[in-house]
C-alpha cells in the first residue's frame, strides 16, 4: 500500500513539471464567458480514522469514558465524478465519489470497564483492547457547494461560499486477535478488571478472532460556510496558459451523525444519535493547469477534522424488534481524513 501511495505522489509531482513546461497561446486579457459548465472524472485516496466514543454516567472518576474505537483508514481508494455550472460570478459545485470495498487499515477497540465499578484511582486503567483488519464494505460522499467570486484584480479572486456534505460508510472489524482483563470479583457487591497488560499472563484472556467480529456504519451530513482564495497565474513560466491556484477554509455551523455499531459476536446492536456546532472545519489547497482553452488538470488536497460530538444512545439485541434508549450512557463521533485527489476537466462554454 505504501507502493500505491508513493506512486500517487509521484504522479502528482511529474504533472505539476508538465505544468511548467506548456507552450503558449493563451491571454489572460480574454473576456471571461457569461456561462460555463464543466465535467471532472476524478480519482481519489483517503487516510485518516472515524472514531466511536462510549460514556457512562455511572462512571466513578471524572473521566466518564468507557469504550472507544477507532477505525483507522490507510490509502482507501474512490472514484468518482465533479461538474461545476458557472453563470458570470455565480458557481455551482456538485460531486459524487464511491469508496472500492478493501482492507484499508486497522480497528483498535478499548474498554475502561473498572469505571464504572470501583473508585480506586489505581484501577482507573485500560482493560480490554482488541485489534483488528478494517475492511471497507462500501464509503459514498455527496458534496454540493454554491457561492460567488469577487475579483480583487484580475487575477485573484475571494469566493464565499454555503456547502452541504452527505456521507455513509460501512466498515467491519475482521479476524485479529484480543487481551481482556479477568474480572475479579471482591465480594457480592465489589470487584474489579485486571488491565490487558497485565505482566501477570494468568490475569488476561487473550485469543484471536477468524471471522467478522463488529460492524460500523456512519451516515453524517455537514452543512460549512467558508471562503476560498485564488490566484491565477499566466506567464513564460506556466507556458503563457492559465495556472490556478487556491487555499480555502470552512467551519461547520451544524453536524451529525447516525451511528451504527453492530456486535456480532454478542448479536448486539447499538444506534449512537450525534450532531454539535461549530465542531468541524475544513482545510484544502488547490492546483489547477489550462493546457486548452477547455481542457484542465487538477489536484486537489483537503484536511477534515470532525472534534467530538455526542448524543443519545439506543440499543437491542437481535430478539428485540424495537431499540431502548440507554439512559446511563452517551455515544460520541469524531473523524479526521486526509484527501488527496486527481481530475481531469473539460469545460464547456
């Protein structure tokens, strides 16, 4: 996988050469078209992790978290499709990718069990951890922006914009192996977890899994303002053809997430309800080179950081047909993801 990714960045590095070596035949005196639309096959890479977060309100410190998983994501790969509608200084941005299902990184899966069963502060530890292949079953990402541009000088503008993000991703916690503290229990009423690290082998289950182990699904949808800003360059360096570059940033007034956590093992299921204000934020740089009048290529970079937000927690096991609200315990969601992409544009104007 690491191949892959350093072939990416290679491939990026050679384009942007091209770039700077182009011929000329085109003027940035030319008057811009009242009407443009454009279309963008566009390939894309994925890193980062989604993160799953269980508390407890009936936690004995002060710390009331309980279990957290995260679902880490190495070089997951998509494709997809980009079309923009331009009308004078109005822009309409839409975009489709769709994840391929692989092994694309590892699940790690915590407890602090002992939380909610002793206030001993020396027993405040880790006490399960289980580790896992993280195979994505399916990742589909929706992304509509529209906003206006405003030319500071000819070639540098500053676009406003209002965007609206719709994802859902399934992954599975496959085959791995486990270390779960014994319980030991001190009399009727008390007793406590031994850390899965115990240097005491006989105080720690351990094993290994050879099936599917958990299920996760999100579904999360973002609404961001932001602002981008761009320059475009058009000279002996860039071939006399346009060069385009930008840096934007957006924060997201609202998030959620739908959450679901399918314990196979145990036929458990769980519904985590999030959303939070303000709790998300988007950084992405751009390039982009007119080798024609109507013909670009493009590379794009974001960075997406989802901080914690949390809601209700509802569940059932499979001889259950209705979920019960849990009301001792909280579910919480973050995410962050690195993107890296390439597309070729053609514009019709």
């Amino acid at each position: 996988m690491l191949k892959k990714v350093s072939a990416f960045i290679f491939l990026i590095i050679s384009c942007n050469f091209l770039v700077f070596g182009g011929s000329a035949n085109k003027s940035n005196k030319e008057e811009k078209p009242f009407f443009t639309l454009s279309v963008s096959p566009v390939f894309e890479i994925k890193n980062g992790n989604m993160g799953e977060w269980v508390f407890t309100e009936k936690s004995n410190y002060d710390t009331k978290l309980l279990s957290y998983l995260d679902w880490g994501i190495t070089s997951s790969f998509s494709a997809g499709i980009k079309s923009g509608i331009t009308i004078k200084d109005f822009f309409l941005n839409l975009k489709f990718t769709a994840g391929f299902p692989s092994n694309c990184g590892t699940l790690t899966d915590s407890d602090w069990l002992n939380v909610e069963k002793t206030t001993s502060p020396q027993l405040n530890y880790k006490t399960s951890f289980s580790e896992h292949e993280n195979h994505q079953n399916y990742d589909f990402c929706f992304n509509a922006e529209a906003g206006w541009s405003f030319n500071i000088i000819s070639s540098f503008k500053i676009s406003p914009s209002f965007s609206l993000n719709y994802a859902k991703t399934q992954f599975s916690g496959v085959n791995g192996q486990y270390f779960y503290g014994k319980y030991i229990e001190v009399d009727s009423e008390k007793g406590y977890y031994y850390p899965y690290n115990s240097e005491n082998k006989s105080y720690v289950s351990t094993g290994t899994y050879s099936e599917a182990v958990i299920n996760y699904m999100r579904e999360a949808v973002s609404v961001f303002i932001g602002t981008d800003f761009s320059y475009t360059f058009n000279g002996k360096y860039t071939g006399y053809k346009p060069l385009f570059l930008s840096l934007g940033f957006k924060i997201a007034p609202f998030s959620y997430t739908f959450n679901l956590d399918n314990h196979l093992l145990t036929s458990t299921d769980y519904v985590d309800i999030c959303q939070g204000y303000f709790r998300e934020f988007n950084i992405s740089s751009k390039a982009g080179y007119f080798f024609t009048d109507c013909f670009a290529l493009n590379f794009d970079f974001d960075f997406t950081k989802l901080n914690l937000i949390t809601g209700s927690v509802y569940d059932k096991n499979a001889s259950e047909k209705y979920y019960s609200k849990n009301n001792s315990a909280k579910g919480g969601a973050t995410a962050k993801f690195y993107n890296f992409s390439v597309s070729c544009k053609y514009v019709f104007q």
